[in-house]
C-alpha cells in the first residue's frame, strides 16, 4: 500500500504534484484505450470471419490459377482445337456419326448377347 501504482518501486512521499497526476492519469487512460481497442479486435467474430473468408478465397483463387497454368502446359492448345473441331464437325455431319455409333452399339450388344 505505501507505494505508487504506476512506478512500482517508489514509495509515495506526501502530496503529489498536480501537473505529475494530470500526466499519469492521461498515460493510464492512454494504456487503458489501447487495452479496449485490443480486446474489441479479439471480440468481434464477424470480422475476424471476414478476414479468414477473404484469406481462403485468395487462396482458392491463387491454386485455381497455378492449375490452369500447369494444366495449359500439360496440354497443348492442338488438342483443344482438334476437339472442337471435332464436335463441329460431328455437329454439321449428324448421318455419318449416326451410323457410327449405332454400329458401336450393334457390336456391343452382340458380344454382350453371346456370353
């Protein structure tokens, strides 16, 4: 009890100066303000939740992007233009696929029929 709060140590020796208070008590209220800030950052969850959803999904993002960046070099752009190509064809030429498939099927079917 003999002793001042904020320097620990230092016994208390009669009256304190006015202007030495006035210091202290806007130092303390300072500490005191800062201490509040900290403890409504850690106390609001939606924030905090905000924060890891941005977080995920720029990770989401950055990964999306490194895989289509390797899947570009993995696969070479005549592979996607000889399959469109492809199914445009077959889109313009609906007889001849037709037929092809139907005779796919004939031979399945036949196979599967013989077992």
């Amino acid at each position: 009890m003999g002793q001042d709060p904020s320097t620990g140590s230092q016994a208390v020796t009669g009256t304190p100066d006015p202007e030495q208070l006035r210091s202290e008590i806007e130092e303390t209220r300072e500490q005191l303000g800062d201490t509040v800030e900290t403890l409504a950052r850690k106390a609001d969850v939606k924030a905090q939740a905000k924060r890891k959803v941005a977080e995920v999904k720029a990770s989401a993002t950055e990964k999306k992007e490194q895989a289509l960046g390797k899947a570009k070099e993995v696969s070479p752009d005549g592979t996607a233009s000889a399959a469109a190509a492809a199914s445009h064809k077959a889109r313009e030429n609906p007889i001849p696929l037709a037929t092809v498939g139907a005779f796919a099927a004939g031979f399945l079917v036949g196979r599967l029929a013989k077992r």
